[in-house]
C-alpha cells in the first residue's frame, strides 16, 4: 500500500515544542509577576449603566471620574448613549451612595444623565466565585482524564491533558499580557475552549489509532502524520466556520461580550495548533506504540500457542 504524506507535521514537533514552550513561560510569567486584571465579578465593587441624551465622550467620562476621585473602568455599552462604569470595592463608603455620587458627579458636566441599573458584587462573593471557576476547571480537566482513559489508552489521556492545560495557560496568559479585565464571561468561554479543544483533539485520536491498527508497516510517527494529514481539512473547516461566528459577535454583539468573544478567539487558535502538534507530539514523547492499542488476545488463542511450544 504505497502511503503518501502532504505535510511532515511530526517532523517538525521538535520546533513546535520549543515554540509552546516559551509561550507557556511567558504565559506564567506574566501570571506571576503583573497576574490578572480581575473584574469586579471577582474582586467586588459596583457596576453602574447610565444612559445620556446623546452620544456619550468616553475619554471625557473616564476623566471626570478620575478628577472626582474614582479610580473607575468606562466602557460603552451596547450603544453610543449607554455607558459602563466599573467601580472597585469602596472601603468605608456605603454603597448607595456610591452610585448616587457618580451619577451626581456625571450630571455636573452633562444635564439628562439617567441611571439604568446598579450591582454589588461583594468581595467575599468574588473570591466565592474565583475558587469555585477554579475547582470546576479542575474537575472538568480531571472527568477528561478519566474518560480519555478508558475510551484509548492512558498515555492518550496525558495527552489530551497536556494540550488542554496547554491551551488553558495560553488563553488565561494572553489576558495577563493584553491587561483586558478577566471577567466571569471569560471564565465561561475558558470552560467552553477545553470543550472544543477537547473534541478536536479526540477526532485526531480516533484516526490515530486506526491508522495504528491499519498501517501495521509504517513507523509510529509517520502514522501519526497520515492521521493528522487525513483530518486535517476537518479541523480547518471547523475552526473556520467557528472563527467566523465569533468574530461576528465581538463586532456586532456589543462591549458585553467583547471579552468572551476575545477569548473563544484566542483558545480556538490555540487549541486547533494544540490538536496538531501537543497532543499528537505527546503521545510521540511518551512512546506510544501499536502492540498497547491491540485487542486482548482470546484464551482458547493463547492456549493453542502455548500448546506448540515444544
């Protein structure tokens, strides 16, 4: 059976890893030492909407706050009249009044300032929150381990664990290098990217180990590089059609979903590179072979061969 090879992705792994590598250590990096612009969903403080008359001048809002003493986050929202203020927890100040001094400050510039709506997010509910985003990804990376394990092999769970924590670190990096405010929408699209990046990752697999099964005389990696090869075009046309639906929504879907689109953006690159080159590069580095994906040999089989041996 003459095989034939379009592109020599696991001849390349080498380059790849070193490439992920330095993305992960920038990526943790920048967690450690400058960390994440939390959103009040996690620290606390007060969400404010208004709407003006007419277009709102957000440069001009954002220094009327600063001038009045807030240290507040202005955003449009939705529309060129509605405006998002994100206030940090205010110590000593009671909330209320809060609220009633930004709009009191906002309608010393402009007359027919109106208030749409006012949250609290306290900051016990913020790192309520945080630690209970975190145990689900946790246990979400670990059902993920247990599945992969018992539907392939386990060294083909390692692997989708690698590129799903590789994707994981990659996304959450870029929101610590950018400085864009991490949110609980972000969270969610995090939570989404681990899906996708999971089923693409699983669509490789499958045809990873029936090649194994199929090609009995081609080496390890190069069954590997069929598999990717053969699949290939699925996972492109996927990611497409995925990237266009979220483009889409970070332009016309409005600031409220600006960052879960960002994010779905991001990881959906990340993890159609992950598909190609972690996962299948990690099953190479941990030494899959052919003979542990064989079925179990039959009793009366191995009685019979145990019988011709002299």
């Amino acid at each position: 059976m003459q095989i034939t090879k379009h592109i020599n992705f696991m001849g390349k792994r080498k380059i790849a890893m070193i490439f992920s590598a330095a993305l992960i250590l920038l990526s943790v990096g920048s967690l450690v030492f400058k960390g994440l612009n939390l959103g009040v969903d996690f620290t606390g403080g007060t969400v404010i909407q208004v709407g003006y008359p007419g277009n709102a001048n957000i440069p001009e809002i954002r220094e009327t706050l600063k001038e009045a003493g807030y240290d507040a986050a202005v955003q449009p929202f939705g529309t060129a009249q509605d405006v998002l203020i994100r206030l940090p927890e205010q110590t000593g100040i009671d909330r209320a009044k809060v609220s009633d001094n930004v709009l009191k400050t906002l309608r010393e510039t402009t007359a027919g300032v109106e208030m749409r709506r006012v949250e609290f997010v306290g900051p016990q509910i913020g790192d309520e929150l945080r630690d209970q985003g975190g145990i689900a990804m946790l246990l979400a990376l670990a059902g993920i381990l247990i599945y992969i394990a018992l539907r392939f092999e386990f060294r083909f769970a390692v692997g989708s664990i690698v590129a799903l924590v590789h994707d994981v670190i990659l996304t959450i990096g870029f929101f610590s290098i950018t400085g864009i405010e991490f949110d609980l929408t972000i969270l969610a699209a995090v939570l989404a990217i681990i899906g996708y990046s999971l089923n693409d990752t699983i669509v490789v697999f499958d045809r990873i180990r029936e090649n194994f099964l199929k090609l009995r005389k081609a080496e390890t990696d190069e069954s590997v590089d069929i598999s990717i090869n053969e699949t290939l075009s699925r996972t492109l046309v996927t990611s497409f059609t995925t990237l266009l639906v979220l483009v889409s929504l970070f332009v016309f879907g409005g600031e409220i979903i600006h960052g879960f689109s960002i994010a779905m953006i991001v990881g959906i690159i990340v993890g159609t590179y992950s598909s190609i080159y972690v996962a299948s590069s990690s099953l190479l580095a941990m030494g899959v072979t052919r003979e542990a994906l064989l079925p179990p040999a039959k009793d009366d089989e191995l009685d019979e061969e145990l019988d011709a041996i002299p």
